[in-house]
C-alpha cells in the first residue's frame, strides 16, 4: 500500500506540470483567436463602411448608425481582450466567457448590417 501511495504522488507531481502547460497553451490559443477575430472584425468594418458610403436614405442613416454601434463594442471588445491576457485562474474563466459572448454580440451586429445593405 505505501508502494501504491508513492507511485500515486510521484504521478500527481509529474501529471501537474503538463496539465498547466496545456491550460497556458489554450489560453494563448484562445487569445489569439481573439486577437485574429479583431483583426478580421476590423477589415469587416473598413468594408462595411465602403459599403455604406454607397447607400442612400434612410437605409444610409441606418447602417451609419449600426457602425457607430459596433465601432464602439469593438473598442469594448479590444478592451476586453486586453484584461482577458492580464487575468488567470477563475477569473480567466469568467472573463473569456463574457469575450466570447461580447465577440458573438458582435458578429450578430454585422449580419444585421449586412441584411439591412441587403434590403437597398
């Protein structure tokens, strides 16, 4: 039993280290999707606001607004991302789930841009 005991901590300490190695690289992983989300976000905007230049009326007053709208959750966003590299632990957690959540916030923004330049 004593045997047991001993192969069991030497396991634990051994198993440790390579399941924080595997955290840090889903948190690097998961950062870096987000900092090419932004970067993909922002090449969106550039084209969605070409697009919007070409509209007219209303439809033009609309769309203006939504990139009004989303340049400012993008800048929440960027915000966002930031902290999330600077967090760990539980608080990591909570922060990726609320980047996430403010990324698919987002995205829904530029369908509803995309739908309303659709109308035209």
């Amino acid at each position: 039993m004593k045997n047991f005991v001993m192969v069991l901590i030497l396991l634990v300490n051994f198993s440790l280290p390579a399941f924080a190695q595997e955290e840090e690289g889903s948190k690097i992983e998961v950062q870096q999707r987000l900092e090419q989300s932004l970067k993909d976000i922002e090449s969106e905007l550039k084209d969605l606001k070409a697009e919007a230049r070409k509209a007219t009326g209303s439809v033009k007053k609309d769309i203006e607004s939504q990139i009004q709208s989303m340049e400012k959750d993008k800048e929440a966003l960027q915000l966002r991302v930031k902290k999330l590299k600077e967090a760990s632990g539980k608080a990591w957690e909570e922060m990726k789930k609320g980047t996430q959540e403010a990324l698919s916030k987002l995205k829904a923004s530029f369908l509803k841009a995309k739908e309303t330049l659709k109308e035209q």
